[in-house]
C-alpha cells in the first residue's frame, strides 16, 4: 500500500552546523567539514526550526523509496559522525617470507620488496585521508567514511597475492581495526 509523503528526520547533533544548497549537504563540525549530494528523483531536504535535516518524498512513497529513504538517512547520520569523531581504520603490515617497507611520502603511500618484487607498489592516498605509520600499523583517520574505508580497501588489495598458496605466503597489510572495532 502507498502512502502520501512520506518524511524522516534527521536529528543534527550539539555542534554542528548544517547548510543545504541545492541538493548538497554540507556539515561543519570540530574535526572538520564535510559534504555530499543527494540528488535523487523524487526526494527533497530542507532544514527544519526544530534543529533536524528533514528527508521528504515528492510522490506517493513505495516500499522502495522507504527504503532509499532509510539509506540517505543512514548517509547523513555517518556525516554527522565524522565531522563529531573522525573515523579510524588501523592496518596491519604483515611479512613472514621477505621484509617488507612501507613509506609514505607527498601523498603516495609506497610499498617496497612485497614479496621480493623488484618493482614497488604506490597508492596515491586522496585529500582528506591522514595516513600515520606507526612501526607495523598503519592508521588512516578521516571525517568521510567512505573515504576512509576506500583507501583501507585499497591498501589491503594492493598487496593482494594470487596464484601462490595462501596458507604458506601469508605476507600483506590488512584490515584490524574500524573505528576501535576489532576485525576478527
């Protein structure tokens, strides 16, 4: 059964500021600022008196539209998130077969003698990402979520090892921990 405009609301949390133009929102918070488009057929927001971001259909809302719904809202609620307490992944260097060296310099993180290749292995780390390497860890910190676990998923592909037995060659950086949230 459809239903007649359908809305949600978003509560904006103490200390953030909240602006949108167009179809972009836009957040500014103590860790940082940070802004994403939401330009979906059929969908509007607005900021309400009542300090909340207001979500609300254009036409009769479908199940699939409630569902869109629930994922925007599920967007906004990441962004005010991080612009509260940035996000952090920490990766785990691991080498057993050949000593591996991993720098970062001007924006390319560099990966050196992954399994005794000769050629290194670069990633450029995108604006907004803080990489720190701290021995055999490394911590990417960020107030995007999404950008935060895309380079993290990155990194840990770029030292991806195929056609070798994974039981035996067990080198490469991996994904431990999201937000203080072992992976196990």
């Amino acid at each position: 059964m459809k239903e007649k405009n359908f809305t949600t609301s978003i509560k904006i949390p103490e200390g953030v500021n909240v602006s949108i133009e167009d179809h972009t929102l836009l957040a500014e918070g103590p860790k940082g600022k940070n802004s994403r488009e939401f330009a979906y057929q059929g969908f509007s927001m607005k900021l309400s008196e009542d300090k909340s971001v207001v979500v609300l259909t254009f036409d009769l809302a479908t199940k699939r539209e409630k569902m869109l719904m629930n994922t925007i809202s599920a967007h906004i609620e990441n962004i005010f998130a991080g612009v509260l307490e940035k996000y952090t992944y920490t990766l785990k260097v691991c080498s057993s077969h050949f000593p591996m060296n991993v720098s970062y310099k001007s924006n390319k993180l560099i990966v050196k003698n992954f399994l005794g290749e000769k050629a290194n292995r670069i990633l450029s780390i995108p604006e907004g990402v803080e990489l720190k390497i701290d021995g055999t860890n490394i911590i990417l910190t960020g107030v995007d979520k999404e950008k935060v676990g895309t380079v993290a998923s990155r990194i840990e592909s770029l030292t991806r090892i195929t056609n070798r037995d994974r039981r035996i060659f067990q080198d490469g950086i991996f994904i431990t921990d999201k937000n203080g949230k072992s992976i196990s």
